[in-house]
C-alpha cells in the first residue's frame, strides 16, 4: 500500500526555480471503498474544514470584560468578512471552539451576551452553507470538568448544564450544525495527560469517564427535541488522539437515531513536523515512506475500525506549525494530508490560530486583520485535495 501511495506522485514539492512555492500533483489516490450511507454522504459535504482557534476558546481566569475574550489570545474580533473569506476560499466547514466557564454564573447558566456573540458567528457560517462544528473547550478543570471519579458529579453537572443551553438555542438549526461534547478530554497535569495507557488504573478511570460523559451529551442533545433529535453528534476518545478512539477502553454512546454519532479525532502527526517545536523537524518530504507512512497508518487504523463499517469519523484538528518559513514542506503536508484523508473518506479541518509574526504556534493561514491568505498554496493544496 505504502509503495502505491509513493508512486501515486507525479511532481514532488520541491521549492520550483526561483523559490517558487508549488502544490504537488498527486494522482491515483488508494482504493478504500466507501459504504453507501447517509453519514458517509454528509461527510463528503463536509468537505474541508478550517478552525477558528484561539478565538471563542480563549479563556482568562481573574475577571475583566468577558466580550474582550474573543481577541485575548488571538488579537482581533471575528468578522463576517472573516468567515466569507474562508468559504470563499473553499473551505465549506468551519470548526468554532467555545470555552464555557469564564461565561458561567454559580448555576453555570450561561452568559446571554456571550451565547448571542457565538451565535452570530455561527449565523455567518450557515448562511453560506457551511457546515459548523460548536463544542465545550478549554473548560477542563475540577471546578468545570474533568474525567475522574473524584470530579464526576461535577463533570456531569457542567456538562450537561451547558448541553442543554446550547441544544435549546439551536435547536431549529438544521444538520449542518454539528455538536462536539468535549475538547481533547485527559486528565491534565498527570503523566498520562498525552497518552492512554490501557494497563494504567487512572487511565482506564478516565476513559471510563469520558465514555459516559459523551454519553450523557448524546442523551442530553435528544431529550431537547426539534432538529436536535437526529443531528450528527461529535465525541471523542481520550485527548481525542486516534490512540484514544482505537482503543479498547473507548465505547460509542447508544442512540435512539441511526448512525448519527461521529468520531472526533485529533492528528497532528507527524508530531516531530507538524507539532513539536525544540527536537522537531521543520521539513516534510514526500519521495521517503516515513513521515507519510505515520499518516497513512492511523489514517488505515480508523478506516478499518470506524469508515469501512459505515460509522463516520471527523479529523476535528490537524495542522503543521511554520517553523522559519518551511512553506513548501506546509504545502507537501497539507496536500498528502488532505489526499490520505479523503481517500479513506475523513473529512479534516485545518487548526487555524491567525497570522502571527512572534513567536508560539504559528499554525495560521488567514491574517484576519486584512483577510488575506499570506500562504495561498497551503489553502490550494488542502482545497485541492479534501474540498
């Protein structure tokens, strides 16, 4: 299969003569057959995805204007010329991470002026058609949630509490809007935090926990009735890391609909291009098996276990950092990416924190100030080969 993968290359990306940044041919993507259902249908509506993070996801403990969040780690407002820039460009999902609890009273009712903002952009999205996914984010804590036994009943408070106000308020909204439960569940602070061990007792805890949690979200959702009673539902495993979804200890909740439940993955792989900065690589290359062989593996791994059985998987991250200017290794990266993922019939979204020229996780492709694509062939490549 590696080798078929290989030659389905025609032009590798190399920078071209004069430092030209080019997007690689790939033809003759692999042969995974697809079942013929309605979730593998909306899946391919779904196209290609792009988030927008470090926006409704920020969080500020200390107090202040809770509106001022929005900009706090991103820099700027969302827009509607935003949002009509990314569809424009093709992409035809947009993620929307919402963190909760600086918008929570004691009762964790949710704050009106908060939820209303949300909304609105939520609005922009479906207006074009896009498809939008909302979820609870950085809200992991054991004030909030957390997946221990000792934090269960608040878990389950805060979750639900929040599932049932956001179920309420959308929901008239049609399939288009996707719920997510939780963001990358882990027990925070511990050894494990980024990696389930099945043999670990915390770990098998967790798991256990988050199991119940997604279910209790699912069950939340269809008890609020309207549109709400069939919408695809996003749960993921633990830290949402395909290890997590794979593994044993991970259950799908029960549903009165039918098949309506995806999987919520998260894959910066590989870690040492896409993710990790001092020890990492800053090059990507398409003409040796081992960085596309780590994509292609647990790309197959989920394919076998959720896609070929009919049940729908949603890669609601993934990205590659600029690591001094590595474009053309991006570009390689999100082209083979996007091309191994609509190949087994995932539909993925780009994890998008703005343009920055500091230092941090420099995963931005859209400078929201001017709404501009500063690297259009990472936006063709991905277009090209997922949209």
């Amino acid at each position: 299969m590696l080798l078929a993968l290989l030659m389905s290359i025609v032009t590798l990306g190399a920078t071209a003569e004069g430092g030209e940044i080019t997007v690689p041919v790939l033809e003759n993507p692999p042969a995974f057959e697809i079942p013929d259902n309605a979730a593998m249908a909306f899946l391919r509506r779904m196209g290609v995805g792009w988030n927008l993070g470090n926006t409704f996801d920020a969080w500020r403990d200390g107090g202040g204007d809770e509106m001022s969040i929005e900009a706090y780690w991103c820099g700027v407002y969302t827009t509607e010329a935003m949002i009509e820039a990314v569809h424009a460009a093709g992409f035809s999902t947009i993620r929307v991470p919402v963190s909760w609890h600086n918008h929570v009273d004691a009762d964790f009712t949710l704050s009106a002026p908060w939820l209303d903002r949300v909304q609105q952009v939520v609005d922009w999205a479906v207006a074009r058609d896009m498809t939008v996914i909302l979820n609870i984010h950085h809200d992991e804590s054991p004030d909030f949630f957390y997946p221990s036994e000792a934090c269960y009943a608040m878990s389950e408070r805060y979750v639900r509490r929040v599932w049932e106000q956001l179920a309420g308020r959308f929901r008239d909204y049609g399939e288009q809007l996707v719920f997510e439960s939780l963001n990358e569940p882990r027990q925070k602070g511990t050894d494990w935090e980024w990696w389930l061990d099945e043999n670990n007792p915390d770990c098998r805890e967790a798991a256990d926990c988050i199991n119940r949690l997604n279910q209790l979200f699912v069950d939340t959702v269809r008890a609020s009735g309207g549109e709400n009673a069939h919408r695809y539902l996003m749960v993921p495993g633990y830290d949402a890391a395909p290890h997590g979804a794979l593994s044993e200890l991970f259950v799908l909740p029960t549903d009165a609909a039918d098949n309506r439940i995806i999987v919520s993955v998260h894959a910066y792989t590989p870690y040492s291009f896409a993710l990790q900065d001092e020890g990492g690589t800053d090059s990507f290359t398409l003409a040796t098996g081992a960085q596309t062989g780590e994509i292609g593996t647990f790309m197959n791994d989920l394919y076998h276990r959720y896609i070929a059985n009919g049940i729908p998987v949603v890669i609601g991250e993934f990205g590659a950092r600029d690591k001094n200017g590595n474009t053309q290794s991006r570009v390689d990266y999100a082209a083979w990416y996007a091309f191994s993922a609509k190949a087994r019939g995932i539909p993925c979204c780009w994890w998008d924190n703005n343009v920055f020229t500091g230092s941090g996780e420099r995963f931005g492709l859209l400078d929201r100030a001017s709404c501009t694509w500063p690297c259009p062939q990472i936006v063709e490549a991905l277009v090209k080969y997922a949209g």
